[in-house]
C-alpha cells in the first residue's frame, strides 16, 4: 500500500529533470555529485555544461585537470570536480556494484547507492538529506544514525520494483512535499502511514552546527597587463587567485613584496562551516600580470576580483601609491 501510494504520487508529479531516467551511469554520477553541495534548479546549467566538454568517463579522464576546473568554475565546492577527474584518471568503466563504487574517491554511500541503483537496478537504498527528513518523519525519530537509516530504507524499498526509481521517489517526496519548514503533509502520499504526522517540526531534531569566523587578507597585485595569480592550496587545491593569508600577516607580507597596499574593502564568503571575513587590499605591482578570466577561480576570487574593479580599472597611477621596483618575478610570500 505505502510503496504503490508513492509512487502512483511520483509518477504524476515527479519534476522534468534533465537526468531523470538516465541509464548511463557516468551522466548519474555527475548530476548525483553535483546535487550533492547545489540546489537543483543551479545544478541544471552546470550539469548540461559539464557533459557537453566531457560527455564521457574517458574525456573527462583525459582533460587537463585545469580545464575542469575551469568547466565546474561557479558551481563551487571544487572537491568534487577534483574527485570525478580522480576518478576519470584511475577508472576505464564504472563499476556495477555499490560494494565497488563505494570505495572510489569522493563517493560516500549515498552516492555509491543512487548510481548502483539507478544506473544497474541493485536493490539498495539512496539516503540523502531528503530521505533522512522523510524517514525520520515516517518513523517519528528525533535523530536516527545513518546505520539506522539505512537500515530503515532498506526495509521499506519494495520487491519487484526499480530501486532507482523508488530512491528517486522518496528524493523527489522530501524535496518538493515534506520540507524542512511547513511541510506540506495534507498532499503528501504517506500521510496515512506517517508516524509523524501532525508533529513534523520535531522530526527529525535540527542539527546545530557551530560556524566559526576567520578574518583573511586579500592582496589584489595589478601588474602591467593583469592580476597576479597563484595557484591556491588548502581549502581551494587546484584554482587559482590572488594571494590569501590571515589579516595579521598583512604588513609583513607587504613588506617582503616591497609593495604598499590600500584597502579596497571587504567580503564576505560563507562555506559550510565557516564563515570568511576578508579584508581586500590593492598595490602596484611591477610584473606582467594575467586576466583572471584565464584561470579556474574559486567564487571567494571572485568576490574579492569585483571588490577590486575599481582600483584594477583605474588607468592613471597618479592617485594609486607608486609601486617600489622589485623586479618581474613573481612575489613569494616570506
């Protein structure tokens, strides 16, 4: 009853997604790795951009991980564009078994079990964030462990019917009726069956997630015919932009450059456990210098490159601090 309620709902209901129905498990895979850190409607443009540059597994493996970068540019969260070319590199075929596609790089279990599923019909339950909401709800749990939730969907994904289509279900039930704020369980299909029904605010429990702050400096350098940029570690691997450090190693950084920022402002860039307070700086530097268009940059780059618009529009140097020689080389930090 619950199983043939659902989906007669999906099937009437079900939003004309661009991978609904796919059978191809390379075109799942990166809309399922997209959908992971995107909302769906900004996922769409990214997901027909991606696959018109690297429609297969083997293009995408034999593309220079810069050009990827640069394809992905704006949809954010670059780890995941760096794990499918990991995964392109290393991989001729996808495997056909959750089991196997579980331990490739960057696919966790949901993602393991949404390809495995969809992609080759294995009987095994996709538990993203909408399916959690959506059991914790049927069941009335407060705050299941992801082993019990597995466990729970696994019990409900019916015999004789595509488990690819049953996860896309209850994705699609959690995402478009049974929201994280006034859910709309009057037109939800499992109301009759839901154990949580009339007290959806309290399932499951809101997890509170502690963001910290960190204040960085930007130091923007126009050279004679661009921007400098440097390839860029730590929580960008792979992108490029202009040189970031804590705000407090602004003057000494300075310093060893030999050049004499001004401040052009400030932004602020929101990850998902933190929150990036930047303080944007400028300065002449004596170098050739690149157009940022050229490079794969992260959305904070971004950010801080439209801070800068006007001091890198600026044509006269007259009111800008006149840059101390140095050289052509490329700065260092200290």
């Amino acid at each position: 009853m619950l199983a043939e309620a659902l989906l007669l709902w999906y099937r009437a209901h079900a939003r004309p997604l661009p991978w609904r129905g796919e059978k191809d498990p390379y075109r799942i895979l990166v809309s399922e790795v997209l959908l992971q850190q995107t909302r769906t409607a900004q996922a769409i443009p990214y997901y027909h951009r991606f696959l018109e540059r690297f429609p297969t597994l083997k293009a995408l493996g034999e593309a220079p991980l810069e050009e990827v970068l640069r394809v992905w540019q704006g949809a954010g969260y670059y780890r995941r564009a760096l794990y499918l070319h990991r995964l392109a590199r290393q991989q001729g075929d996808l495997p056909r078994t959750y089991a196997a596609l579980v331990r490739l790089p960057g696919l966790g279990p949901y993602t393991a079990a949404a390809v495995a599923s969809m992609a080759f019909g294995e009987r095994v339950a996709a538990v993203d964030g909408n399916v959690r909401r959506v059991l914790a709800r049927l069941f009335a749990r407060e705050d299941p462990p992801p082993k019990e939730l597995r466990l729970l969907a696994q019990g409900l994904l019916p015999q004789g019917v595509d488990p690819g289509e049953w996860n896309q279900a209850l994705m699609e039930l959690g995402a478009t009726v049974c929201l994280p704020k006034a859910p709309l369980c009057p037109s939800c299909p499992l109301a009759p069956f839901c154990q949580g029904q009339g007290e959806a605010a309290r399932y499951p429990r809101p997890r509170r997630r502690r963001v910290l702050e960190e204040r960085l400096a930007a130091l923007v350098l126009r050279g004679r015919k661009g921007v400098y940029l440097e390839r860029l570690e730590g929580r960008f691997p792979g992108l490029y932009g202009v040189p970031l450090f804590p705000e407090g190693e602004l003057e000494a950084r300075a310093k060893a450059l030999g050049v004499e920022p001004r401040p052009l402002g400030q932004v602020i860039h929101a990850l998902t456990h933190r929150r990036l307070r930047v303080a944007v700086y400028g300065a002449l530097w004596d170098g050739e210098g690149e157009e940022p268009g050229q490079k794969p940059l992260p959305k904070l780059m971004e950010k801080v490159l439209r801070q800068a618009q006007a001091f890198l529009a600026h044509e006269g140097v007259g009111a800008l601090p006149d840059a101390k020689p140095h050289g052509v080389k490329p700065p260092k930090a200290p």
